[in-house]
C-alpha cells in the first residue's frame, strides 16, 4: 500500500507539473496578447476619431477664411474700409462731393449681414478695426443688432489685435476670446490684417467672432473613457474644448506617464492643437471580463484532464498495487 500510495502521489505530481505549468503560461501569454491587442485596436480607432474631428474642424476654418477674404472679393467692401480709414465715416470726417457713402455703407452691411446669417458656424459678429484717421473706432455688425454699428476702442487692444496678426501677414490667425480680451466664454475669433490692393498699405485688421460650442460638434461624438480626455488649444496654448478629464497640466504629465496614451495632431489651418489622453487603465479594467472568460476555461480545461487522468490512471495505480 506505501508503494501504491507513492506512486499514485508520484503521478499526481506529474500530472500537475505537465497540464498545470502549460495552462498557466497559456494563460498569461492570451491575457498578455488580448491586452496588447485590445490596445493597440483602441489606439487605431481614437487615431481615426481625431481625423475625423481635425477634418471637421479643418472645414469649419476654411468657411470662415472664405468670409475673412470677402474684402478682397467685393470691390465695394474694400472701398468702404479704404473709407474708413480715411476718418469719411467719423463724425467731423470731410467727404468728397463725389462720394456716396450712404450706398457703399449699405452694399457693405449688407454683404457681411448674409454671411453671417448664412453661415453654417455660430458666427456672432464681424468687426473692423481701421488704421489712419479712423484709428480708434471699431465697425461692427452683430447678430443680435441690424446694421452697422460704430464704437470707441483704446489704442492699447488695437495694438494688442495688430501684434497677434503682423507676424502672420495678411494671413488668418485664429485664437481664444480670452487672448485678446479679458473674458471668457465659448467664443474665439478669427483676425486678419486687411490690405489695400493698389498701395499695399495696411487698412485696418478685420475680427470674426464665433461661438466654439458648434464648432466644435465632432469632438462631443468621440466616446472617451472615466479618465481619459480631449483637449483642444490655440497656438499660446488656451483651451477652446475639453472634454473628460483633459488639463494642460495633467496631460503634461500623462505624456511622461506610462499609464497613459497621449496622441495629437496639429490643425493646418489654425495651427491649434487637438490632443488626446487615453487612460491604459481604463482599458485594462474593460478587458477584465474577456481574461476572466480565459481565466474560467483555463480551470475547466485543466479540471476535464484531471478527472480524465483520474480515470485512466485508476486501472494502472491498482494493478501496481496487486
């Protein structure tokens, strides 16, 4: 009986050492790969949702580029701001005989009035700021208010708007509400220097103020999990949309952080920054049930050759014993 007992103990111990070692490394290499697996798929299809977000965003900015070049596509917009440069719309302005201003002044509320109106973007207002004679004055046509409206402005944010678009030219810059006025709000603006076509003097810079909240519609269907999050910041780096648990700060850190994937892209036509902070451990924590699923037939697999060898063993462990 101590013979047989050793034996069948000896092989116990051979059965467990041959199915339970290869079971568990089985285990841990399917666990392994489903994890990575799940990961990298998760990474392709955020890749693909900030596509699809920077084109949609790419499209809003090239509606409003279009706007922003309407001076240059309508000789009486053009005109009208040469005029206002010249101080004719000022109160004490001296106007030529010649000129009919109460026409252009028409034509040229009436031409932004319809963009406004008739852009697909929450386009809240147009503004012109002129140089020359002018300087001061701010020509604005809202959405809320008809016609053209005229108003006081400090030499200091005419400055501040200039010193934002004369790096750039005559092209269009776009940045938060908050870098050129001391508010906050889902707006930002897009600014361009406004050239004379003859003289290439500068005539004033043209300001468009939109509301961010539907231009930024295609982020809100990207799906991110617990404590991950997207974040979109102009070119000085403030945020025009967050969504989850995106910071500045935080996905400073999470780029330094294996716990989290961070991708970007950077938008052509704005030059803003459209990032994503993915939590690893969010996806570790949805991929549990597909490892305990393995984990479960792993031990039903390893149960089956146990009764299986019991079986088979149990002819073998008794005719030893006789």
């Amino acid at each position: 009986m101590n013979m047989g007992y050793s034996f069948r103990n000896i092989s116990l111990r051979h059965f467990i050492i041959s199915s339970m070692l290869p079971i568990l490394a089985l285990f841990c290499a399917l666990s392994f790969y489903y994890n990575w697996k799940a990961l990298e798929f998760n990474k392709d299809v955020y890749a693909g949702a900030l596509d699809a977000g920077s084109s949609a965003l790419n499209m809003s900015f090239a509606e409003l580029e279009q706007i922003s070049f309407t001076p240059y596509l309508y000789n009486d917009i053009s005109r009208m701001m040469t005029y206002m440069k010249n101080g004719y719309l000022e109160e004490k302005g001296e106007v030529p005989d010649y000129l009919n201003l109460a026409q252009l002044e028409t034509n040229y509320t009436l031409i932004f009035t319809k963009l406004l109106h008739s852009s697909s973007q929450d386009v809240r207002a147009i503004r012109f700021y002129p140089f020359g004679e002018a300087y001061g004055a701010c020509y604005s046509i809202n959405r809320d208010t008809a016609g053209l409206s005229r108003t006081e402005v400090s030499g200091e944010d005419i400055e501040k708007l200039y010193s934002c678009t004369a790096p750039y030219g005559s092209k269009a810059v776009f940045l938060s509400l908050e870098d050129i006025r001391e508010t906050s709000g889902d707006a930002f603006v897009l600014l361009r220097t406004i050239k004379d076509y003859d003289s290439g003097k500068n005539l004033g810079i043209l300001e468009i103020e939109v509301g961010a909240s539907q231009v930024c519609d295609s982020l809100d269907r990207i799906n991110i999990t617990k404590h991950s999050g997207l974040l979109l910041t102009d070119q000085t780096g403030s945020v025009i949309y967050s969504a989850g648990s995106a910071t500045p700060e935080l996905l400073a850190e999470a780029s330094q952080s294996s716990s989290y994937m961070v991708q970007d892209c950077t938008l052509e036509r704005a030059g803003w920054k459209l990032s994503l902070m993915i939590s690893v451990n969010d996806f570790r924590v949805s991929t549990a049930e597909s490892i305990g699923i393995i984990f479960v037939v792993s031990v039903l697999a390893f149960v089956a050759g146990f009764v299986l060898y019991r079986l088979q063993s149990a002819g073998a462990v008794v005719s030893i014993d006789s």
